[in-house]
C-alpha cells in the first residue's frame, strides 16, 4: 500500500469547502471547489469500475469505495483529531477471507490541511514540503529518492523522480470550476493523496498533456486529455488517451465521469 501513496501513474509511468454557490448564473467560474461523489471509470472496451467518496460534516473525505465486486472490496476509513489524520485501509476478500487484511495510515496536517508527514503501518515516513501552499519536495524515510514539484504561474509544470524520470504537464487556456480533487494526477484515480487533493493547491488551468521520460531508457508515457462540462462549469467527463513507447509500445484509451 505504501508504494500506492506515492505517485502511482508515474512510477510508470484540505480538502476544500462546500459545493459552489450559484456564482455561475452570470457566466463565471466559480470560485468553491465542488465535492465528487462518485469516479465513474469505462475503459474503452465498456468495462466499469466506480470509486465513491464520502465527506463528514467540514467536508473533509470521511470515506472512499470501491464498487463491491463479487471477490472482495476496498475502502479508505478517514478520522481527524486537530492536525492529525488516521487513514484506515481495508482489504476484504469473500472468497478468501484469510487474505482481508487492515492497514492503519497517520498524516500529519499543516494548517491548510495539506498532509505534511505520513507514517506507514511499518513506521516509515514520507515528508512533504510546501511553499505558498504549493507541493515543492517529497522525501521517504526508506529511499535516498526526492521527488520535486515545479510550479510556473499557478500551474504543476513538472516534477521529478530526481535522476530517474521526470513528467512535464502542458495546460489550455481553460479553467473549469474548481472541485477537491486534483486533475493533474486524474490517472491515479484509484488511490493517491495527490488526487484526493491531499497535497497542496491545485494548478489554475486544466491539464492538456503529461509526458513521462525515463532518463536512462527511450521509456516514455504520454497522456492527452479532453473535457466535457456541465452547465454550471464543472467537469463532467475527462476522456483519457494513454500512449506507451520504448520497451513496450501500448495504448489504452478510458473515460472518467464525475459525479457530484
């Protein structure tokens, strides 16, 4: 599971306030992130899977789901207590009920609620460094290995595995209304602190395309994104093309519906 925190899309490759107010009326973009309820995944083949999110009373993420499959489920438990977050992560297996399993998270919280330690069940620990509330570093206890974010007027423009690989991020000019989860790690729809918004502000325009590049290999992994929209200016749909290149040339094309 730890491993999964980390950046999941890449390795091959708080939370906000409530739903927007109706700022939208004159043609303008609201301001309030709006919650996501549901991830709604169809690969192009029309196979599904949908990831639930729930939120307690300050609209921090209380719960997250998957849809129970027929073998077993998984789901994200959230507590709070000041600046203190205990994630518990459950495993259930139906069919094998001596491989369900528990794992308990602790993240520390700075006054934004971004999380600025988290400790693994094994006591290891990753750090997080933040400048205006924007994610500069990432440091495991159990790796020399940094990770560096870098920003350019307010969006993600890259960030780096340092002396492995690295992941440029290119924008439109489009900006939608804000919602709490984070668009530039929409690949990591299944578990990520960077998508649940975890980890510091977001980037103001949407993302148009990520290109991972291995620095000792002709590996690459390219995803282009495209968006529909709601009338009130929220993303409906984020059509997803993933192309990769080098050692294994494959592409895979998948959709993700928001639900609010």
């Amino acid at each position: 599971m730890k491993k999964l925190f980390l950046i999941v899309a890449a390795m091959f490759a708080a939370v906000s306030f409530s739903a927007c107010s109706d700022d939208d009326d004159n043609g303008h973009v609201s301001d309030k992130p709006v919650l996501v309820k549901q991830c709604i995944i169809t690969e192009e083949y029309g196979e599904t899977d949908i990831v639930y999110f729930e939120y307690d009373s300050q609209n921090r993420i209380s719960h997250i789901s998957s849809a129970e499959r027929t073998d077993g489920k998984e789901e994200f438990l959230f507590s709070y207590n000041e600046n203190k977050m205990t994630i518990t992560y459950k495993q259930t297996d139906y069919t094998e009920p001596d491989r369900s399993y528990t794992e308990i998270y602790i993240c520390e919280q700075n006054t934004d609620g971004y999380i600025e330690k988290e400790t693994d069940p094994n006591n290891d620990y990753t750090t997080y460094s933040y400048k205006n509330g924007y994610l500069q570093n990432q440091q495991p206890s159990y790796s020399n290995q940094q990770y560096t974010y870098n920003w350019n007027n307010g969006n993600l423009v890259s960030y780096s595995a340092v002396g492995e690989w690295t992941t440029t991020i290119t924008y439109s000019q489009s900006t939608a209304t804000p919602i709490n989860l984070d668009l530039n790690f929409v690949n990591e729809y299944r578990w990520s602190y960077h998508f649940w918004g975890l980890l510091g502000k977001k980037s103001k325009n949407l993302p148009q395309k990520s290109v991972l590049k291995h620095k000792d290999s002709a590996n690459t992994l390219t995803n282009t994104y495209q968006y529909e929209f709601n009338s009130n200016k929220t993303i409906s749909k984020v059509l997803v093309s993933e192309v990769q290149t080098g050692d294994h040339n494959e592409s895979r094309n998948y959709s993700i519906k928001f639900v609010y």
